[in-house]
C-alpha cells in the first residue's frame, strides 16, 4: 500500500462521542510513552484488552471495515490510546506490523495534531477518522497547537502465519 487508505465517520456519532469521554476520563493511562526508543518527547498510552467488550466490538467493526477493502488473513498484536496534551509530539518511527490502523477519536483540531508517513502524505486529525497504512512505513503523531487533547486509537496487525 502506497498511500494510506483515510475512511472519514468510521463509527457512529453516539458511539464515537462515547469513545471520547471513555478514554478520556474513565481509561487509566500513564505518563511515559514515547515514539521510538531514545525519544524524550514523552506522552499517554492506555494499553486495552482485546478481550474486553467494548474492544471485542471495535475489532469487530474495524475487521468489517478490512473485509470491505480486501485486507484478508490479519491478526492483531496490539491494541492501545495514545494521549497527546500540547507539545507532546511524536517523532517519525516504524511499527514493525504489515498493517496499522489509526481512529482519531477526540475533536477535530484546527491547528495541529496532523498524522504524517515521511515523504509522504500528512492527514488532518479529524473526529471519527480511520487511517491505514503500511505499518513499516516510519509515521508520527503530532500534538494539537491548540488547548486540546488528541486521542487516537490504534491497531497493531500482522499477517496469520499459515
């Protein structure tokens, strides 16, 4: 995949304004994720349970997305929230999947908090946006330029081995 693949109003608005507050106020993070080892521009993570209910239903969602666009035989290795306060950017690192799936889940910023592939495209962060892309492709979250909080949720996925 050369170009990530950007599908706007992923979930249901209900739904996506539940996510908001969810991880927001009730999901415990903690201080000290950073992008790539070495990096000391530090932010949020809340590791999530796949098993989980409410996980299990957006990995049921997001394996009805893949199916629609042809992503076949993929299994999930990791799944987690990055909060990002201003200043808390992240800097241009790998994932080592075949496949990362970014939602944006907090409001849409009108300064900052761009997705960006190196020498590629930069994405605006935008309420309710999924992103895929080529999870080896180096990538970084930047932080909003305005009072807000970005929160996107990711999906690490590999190929199944046979």
């Amino acid at each position: 995949m050369k170009d990530p693949i950007i599908i706007d109003n992923w979930l249901s608005k209900n739904l996506n304004n539940f996510l908001e507050k969810y991880f927001l106020y009730e999901v415990p993070h903690k201080w000290g994720q950073t992008s790539d080892v070495g990096d000391n521009n530090y932010f949020y993570i809340s590791e999530l349970n796949s098993e989980d209910p409410l996980n299990r239903y957006l990995l049921y969602e997001l394996s009805t997305t893949l199916a629609k666009l042809n992503f076949k035989n993929l299994v999930l290795r990791r799944m987690y929230t990055n909060i990002q306060h201003p200043g808390m950017d992240g800097i241009f690192h790998k994932d080592n999947v075949d496949l990362t799936v970014i939602y944006m889940v907090t409001k849409t910023l009108k300064k900052g908090g761009e997705f960006q592939i190196k020498n590629g495209k930069k994405c605006s962060f935008i309420k309710n946006r999924l992103i895929l892309f080529n999870g080896m492709d180096e990538h970084r979250g930047l932080a909003a330029k305005e009072d807000a909080v970005r929160i996107s949720l990711a999906f690490k996925l590999t190929k199944k081995e046979d």
